[in-house]
C-alpha cells in the first residue's frame, strides 16, 4: 500500500525526528505534497519502485574518491569498475522515493536507512575536483538528499549539507580557472556545471544560490545555443548525441527548479534547441554523426570501434528520454512528440514525469 499523504510524518516519528510536512525545494509533482491528487499512472509507477526497493533495501553501496570516466574509453583502466560503482547511485534516490511513500513502515524504515547510508558513503569518500562530467552522478545524489532531508537525522544531514557545499566550491575552483575561450567554457562541460550547481543549491534550500546559478545560466545560454537552435556541441562535435548530452541536465532544470529559475529569454532559447531536432526526429531530415567532428577523443572512439562513432545516421530514438522530460516545461513540442509517451523508460524517469504531469 503506497500512502496518500506524502510528509513523512509517519517515518519522522520512527526516525526520532521531528515530524514536519517538508516543502521541497525541487518540483517533484505530486509527490510528497499532502492532499495531491496522484493519478493512477503515477500509483502504478510507485509501485514499481516499491517493489525494486524491497528486494534491494539491504544493498551495501560503496562509493570511490575518484571517479575515472570523462576522457576515457570503456576498456581504459579503472573505467569499468567505477562504472560498477556509479550504477548504484539512482538506487539511493529509488530508496529516497520508498523512505517517503511506501505504506508499510517497516519497508519505509528500511528504505530511509539504506537511502541514508547510501548519501553518506559518497559524502565521506568522494573528494570533489569540479570536474562537471564525472560529477554528473550527483544529480540523482542531489535528488535523493532533497527528498531525505525531512527525515534525516541532524548528525546525517550535517556532513551531507558539507558535501554538497563542497561540490559547489569545487565547481566553482574548477571554472573559476578556465579561459572562456578554452571550448569547454559553453559546450555541455559548462552546462552540466551550472545545472549540477543549481540541483545542489536546491538541495540545501539555498534560496540565494539558486537563484544567482539561474542568472548564471541565463549569461551561459547564449553562447551554448544559437539563434537558430544548434548548440556549441552540436558545432564542435557535429552530432545530435551531444546536442542532446548538452540538453539533458536543462530539461532537469526546467521542470524542476522553481518558477522563474531561468528568464523567459533562456527558456525561448531551449525551446529552439528542441526545435532544431525536430525534421531529423519526424525522419523529414538525416544527419550522419562526428562526420566532421573537431573534437580528438571522437576519432579515438571510432578507432576503438564504439558504435555511436562510426559515422552511422542519428537515430531519433536517443532523444526519447530528452524529449520525454522536455513535454513538462516546453509544452509545444507535446505536438510533434506525441510518438514517445508510453513506458518505455526507467522507473525514475517515469515516475517523476508522471508526477509533474499530475502536478505541473
């Protein structure tokens, strides 16, 4: 049973902590907001996590104090076993989920301490350099800290609140040191950098912050996306994959930071960037992908023999999981996508879209 009122008041009490209905800094929808309508999809949805966690509330997460992946190929070493270990990262957010809505408090009790636990491996072990790609796994981090925070212990929340001031600082070091003519100023390096900024803003509740990274992202857009709707990414690396990797972390942000987090004139400018894939996702258009890519780490994946890089045409299908969170905060492009709404996501993606469309 998934309970209808979501405040965490029940797990609060068991938690020996003070039960209070916690207005969350991200938009979760539906979710965790006392007296919501939840729609029938979105119970479905929950359910499928309640039932993932049960069989993995007693996992054991590990975590690395550094993580080797950017600038790598799959076969380097060291890249396939931290991938092992950044897989486990959405789990602790699922657990978040279960800690919050599941009906048996039992269940409840075990997701909030694995939930905790998992926060709090990362939190003692990770030592942050700024580096925005690699720390793209603390997005889900953020979320779940987020969504826990009602219900954590003051001697947990503590040193996570610590981490994820640190995160910001090491961001901010890391760009605080780059040329904006070095190409990863405005490419999606310098997106995610903002967008992972302002998920761990949010987290703290740090009102002032969230709002100084939306101006932040407001002076960023501009040179990320052109008045015709391509984006640096998509010119440096002639490739919808990267069009894409760099519209990613914005469609988070666009249906989950507050109203107003970005001006009317960013997200005009995210909107054409949806825009300018739309004759290659309708199949009016192709595009052969890295065909005439400037970047070196793309002829050194083709030579690997990665799949993506063999300058094959763009599959429209890649863009489902950009496009699918894009229908919450760019309604126009609802025409034209109509094709992708059905199941075929992960539970995450699903239920926090489904969420948002009950409760935009």
């Amino acid at each position: 049973m998934i309970k209808t009122v979501r405040c965490g008041i029940l797990i609060s009490l068991l938690a020996g902590v003070a039960p209070a209905c916690h207005a969350d800094n991200l938009n979760w929808g539906s979710l965790f907001v006392k007296g919501a309508t939840v729609s029938p999809t979105t119970e479905k949805y929950l359910a499928g996590i309640m039932t993932e966690t049960r069989s993995n509330s007693g996992i054991h997460f590990t975590a690395v104090a550094h993580i080797i992946s950017q600038g790598h190929l799959p076969t380097d070493p060291g890249v396939h076993e931290c991938q092992l270990v950044l897989q486990t990262v959405p789990m602790i957010l699922k657990l978040a989920i279960c800690a919050r809505t599941a009906g048996d408090p039992a269940q409840a009790a075990a997701c909030r301490g694995a939930a905790t636990a998992g926060l709090l491996v990362w939190a003692n072990t990770y030592k942050p350099n700024g580096d925005p790609i690699n720390e793209t796994v603390f997005i889900p981090w953020a979320q779940a800290l987020d969504i826990m925070t009602p219900i954590l212990a003051p001697k947990d929340l503590a040193p996570l609140q610590k981490f994820a001031r640190a995160l910001i600082a090491g961001g901010d070091r890391f760009y605080g040191g780059m040329s904006t003519k070095d190409g990863r100023y405005y490419n999606n390096w310098g997106t995610f950098r903002l967008c992972e900024r302002a998920y761990f803003a949010a987290a703290l509740g740090d009102k002032a912050m969230v709002q100084a990274t939306g101006k932040m992202l407001n002076a960023h857009l501009p040179h990320n996306i052109y008045a015709d709707g391509s984006t640096l990414d998509y010119l440096q690396r002639d490739a919808f994959d990267y069009h894409l990797y760099d519209l990613k972390p914005l469609m988070g942000v666009a249906a989950q930071m507050p109203k107003g987090f970005m001006s009317a004139a960013s997200m005009a400018r995210i909107q054409k960037s949806l825009d300018f894939m739309r004759p290659y996702f309708l199949g009016q258009k192709t595009h052969i992908e890295f065909l005439h890519t400037t970047v070196a780490i793309d002829f050194k994946r083709k030579k690997a023999g990665l799949e993506a890089y063999q300058n094959k045409p763009w599959d429209p299908s890649t863009a489902r999981p950009v496009l699918r969170v894009g229908r919450v905060a760019f309604p126009a492009i609802r025409s034209w996508t109509s094709s992708i709404v059905d199941d075929k996501y992960d539970t995450i993606l699903r239920l926090m879209v489904s969420a948002l469309e009950d409760r935009p």
